[in-house]
C-alpha cells in the first residue's frame, strides 16, 4: 500500500467477525454487524502542540485495536477497504495473552 496518513489519522483494516457463535449457530450475513476490532495498517507521524513540538502517535503498524461502531471513514485504497480514523477513536490496543501475563 503506497497511503502515508498525516497527522494523528490511523488507517485500520477490519478484522472479520466469527461466523458461529460459541454455542455453534451460525450467523448470516444479514444479521452480522460490522466488527469493531481491526489491525493497523499504517499510521500518521502525529501533531504538533502549541510549542511546535511533535506528539507521535501510541498505536503502530500491525497492532490489533478496538474502535467505536461509527468510527472512522471508509475508504477503498488498492481494492481492500480500510478504515481512516483519528487515533483518538481507537478505544484500545489488544494485547496478545503472553504479554499480559508478563506485564501482570
């Protein structure tokens, strides 16, 4: 993907929801809501503050994050669709199970 964000802006790709719920039913696309977990694809250098200094961005490319339901715009970029959003709009980072045990 040839797509640099400017500023804070985040560009995540969905992550497909399950198909069968953990008792086994299966889910038909008409009844499937958007996922709001994705992976980010790319992201922006960050803001500036009143002093002109360069706040990065948290997030990095390949994290696994949560968003909001209507979070973000979508875009078709090399015939995948992405999401753009502000980094403000991920509500978290999801941390992969070994990680968390370390940290605890």
């Amino acid at each position: 993907m040839h797509f640099r964000p400017l500023h804070d802006r985040v560009v995540v790709r969905r992550i497909e929801a399950e198909e069968k719920t953990s008792g086994g039913i299966i889910i038909p696309d008409t009844a499937k809501e958007k996922p709001q977990e994705g992976e980010v694809v790319a992201v922006g250098p960050g803001t500036r503050d009143d002093s002109g200094r360069l706040d990065e961005t948290t997030v990095k490319t390949g994290d696994r994050v949560l968003f909001g339901k209507w979070s973000g715009t979508e875009v078709k970029i090399d015939g995948e669709d992405l999401l753009i959003m502000k980094e403000s709009d991920i509500l978290g980072v999801i941390e992969p199970k070994a990680e968390l045990k370390q940290a605890a």
